[in-house]
C-alpha cells in the first residue's frame, strides 16, 4: 500500500472512530435523580381488612398503637404509610427505631462500625419494608439527605421529632420508660406508630406488657388510636397460623401464657 493510500485509510478509521464515540457516563447525581423514570414505585394496598383498618387508624390519629401476630403486615402498613407521607410532601422525614435486645437471649457481644452499621442488622424488617416501596437508589439518597433516620433509643432524650414519621418496631420489648420516652419525643407535624406482637417479648417476665400497658393508659385520647390485627391478617405464609395456634394451645395448657396477650 503506497503512503498516499495509507494516510488515507488512517484518516478514514479516525473519522470512524469519532463517529461511533461513545457518550460519556452520565454524573452519579444525575443518574440517581432519573431512577425515577425506570418505574413507578410500588404502592401501599391492605391485604386483609385487619391492614386496612390499620392504615385508616394510622391516617386518622397522631400516635397509633398496634399489636398482632408474626407475618401479619404490621411493619409493611407503617413503612408504606410513611413513604407515601414523605412522598407527598407531609413529612419531611421519617425516624426508624426500636429496642436493641437480641431474640430469645441469644447475645451476639460488640458490633463493630457506626452507630447505623451497629442497629441496622436490628432493624432489616424495617429497611427491607423501606427498600420495598422505594426505587433503585432511592433509599440511599434519602438517607444521604436526612430524610430517614435510623435513631438508637440511647440518643433519643432531650430529641424534639417534629415534621416527622416515627415508626417504633418491636415494641413488645419496650419497657415503660422507653415507651415514655418515644411518645415525648413527637413534636408539631409529627405522627408516631408504635407496634409489636405482646407473645414475643424478650424482656424478663417482670419488665414485658409496656405496649398492652401503653393501650389502657391512652385510651380515650382523642388524638391516639389502637389496632389489633389477628392471625386473619397474617400474609407471610400460609403455615404460620397453624403453628400459632398449636403453640398457644399448648402454652395454655402449660398456664405459660406470656404477659400482655390479648384475650
């Protein structure tokens, strides 16, 4: 190939090249922002009519106490409620928490990390609830922005949560002083969900009911409602009704009851 015709088939792959350049990858900001136009995110809907007496009472009253069964959508109602609220723009954030107690005894000792790193393995229901009705990247944005907290009831006194959705999960192992605590803490704005299944509590004997407790001591308040879902409402699996049942037929008969269970 003489020089002539090699420069110009050089210059005719330069051009080609240059033709088919491929675009430069979008900033990390700008694509987090247009995760919004892959899909519409997912919508809370009841599932039982036990839910949606649930969401009715959470969008009516500015603290909801709410007690039932294992799988029955107590954390899927909240989170989903709270997401809409934020979406909407009727709150400027939400704050996830609850007690840092390891189930049934079991101790794991230190968690090393940061204090969200620490509490965060306590509350994946919550994040996995969090994660469901959100879009991809979502989560992290608003987590990056301050718009969900994860806050350990350790550094909640002297807190005013104002604007804000509290959700309390597993409050079966509160105690009184806690749920004093959670339930000073809601400022103007705000609305608070306190939720828990009273048969599974791992405090001592002597410390659990403060959610059943919690039920009598506000009733009658015009601004705080009660829910009681049942094992009617319970959607994780068909079987775990029937394990229910089995255990608290074999736990009567036993007189071993746990406090605070709802007659």
């Amino acid at each position: 190939m003489c020089r002539w015709h090699l420069s110009t088939y050089i210059e005719r792959q330069l051009m080609s090249r240059k033709k088919h350049k491929p675009e430069p990858s979008k900033q990390p900001d700008e694509a987090v922002y247009n995760y919004a136009n892959e899909r519409e995110h997912k919508k809370l809907k009841a599932k039982t009519e036990g839910q949606q007496k649930y969401i009715d009472t959470i969008n009516k009253n500015t603290i909801t106490l709410c007690v039932g069964p294992p799988g029955s959508g107590k954390s899927y109602c909240s989170v989903g409620m709270a997401i809409e609220a934020l979406r909407r723009g009727q709150v400027d954030k939400i704050v996830l928490s609850r007690p840092i107690l390891e189930a049934c005894g079991e101790e794991i000792g230190a968690i090393p990390g940061s204090v969200e790193e620490k509490v965060g393995p306590y509350l994946r229901p919550l994040l996995e609830a969090v994660q469901a009705f959100t879009l991809k990247g979502e989560y992290a944005l608003w987590k990056a922005e301050g718009k969900i907290e994860i806050i350990p009831f350790a550094y909640m006194r002297g807190l005013t949560l104002s604007n804000t959705a509290i959700i309390i999960d597993e409050a079966n192992n509160l105690t009184h002083d806690q749920m004093k605590l959670v339930l000073t803490r809601i400022g103007l704005h705000s609305y608070c969900v306190i939720q828990g299944d009273p048969r599974q509590s791992d405090l001592p004997y002597n410390k659990q009911g403060a959610l059943i407790d919690y039920m009598e001591i506000l009733e009658g308040l015009p601004f705080v409602g009660t829910c009681e879902l049942t094992k009617q409402d319970i959607v994780r699996s068909p079987f775990i009704a029937a394990i229910l049942d089995r255990i608290e037929e074999w736990e009567e008969s036993h007189n071993k009851t746990p406090k605070g269970y709802i007659q």
